[in-house]
C-alpha cells in the first residue's frame, strides 16, 4: 500500500492507503507473532523475530500514524528493523564484539536506561 500512497495525487486514496499501509504492517507483525518462530526447539534461535522493512519512509510513515508500532511489536517478540537498524547493530557487532543474536537485548537496555 505504500507505493499506492505515494504514487497518487488523491487525498482520499491517501488517507485510504496510509491507513492500510499501518494495518497491513500490523497485520504481518500478529502474523508473524502467531508462528512462533522463536519457540523452535530443533534449532538454537534468537527469543525475538526480525521484521524488515526495507524501506526507511515506509516504516517513519507508519509511527507517525501509530506510534504503538513498535511497542506492540516488541511485546510480542518482534524487532522491527530497517537498513539504519541493521547497519547499526553491526556497528555495535564490530565495535563492541557482541554476538548478533545478542544486539537487539543489550540495545535496548542502553536505550531503555537513558
């Protein structure tokens, strides 16, 4: 829905696409959420699921609509994630040694301290 939006000049079909745009990325988020995928047993997963979102305008789009987003997200074990995110936490790999899986805990531990 976002290549909707920004391809029309229509101020209805706008308001129509932003707010399926923000459903839609809900939508995924309970999708995703409902599979599990970090209760699987036969492999050594992360507790937490990455969803990408490839584009930084989309996702900037969608917080401003609902800026819960992320929270209800993150309650349910999903990371949202853009290419800025992914390149900072291998910044924070790199620099501080981290072990992958293990950014997104001690991430938020620093953000949610300051």
């Amino acid at each position: 829905y976002y290549e909707l939006l920004v391809n029309t000049e229509d101020e209805n079909d706008k308001i129509a696409y932003t707010k399926k745009h923000v459903l839609s990325i809900n939508t995924h988020v309970q999708q995703l959420s409902e599979k599990k995928y970090e209760d699987i047993y036969e492999m050594e997963s992360p507790n937490f699921v990455l969803l990408f979102i490839p584009i930084e305008s989309a996702f900037a789009l969608a917080l401003n609509v609902d800026n819960t987003l992320y929270n209800k997200a993150f309650e349910k074990n999903i990371v949202i994630v853009t290419p800025t995110t992914l390149f900072l936490l291998k910044l924070l790999k790199r620099w501080q040694g981290i072990p992958l899986l293990s950014i997104p805990k001690s991430f938020f531990k620093v953000y949610k301290s300051s």
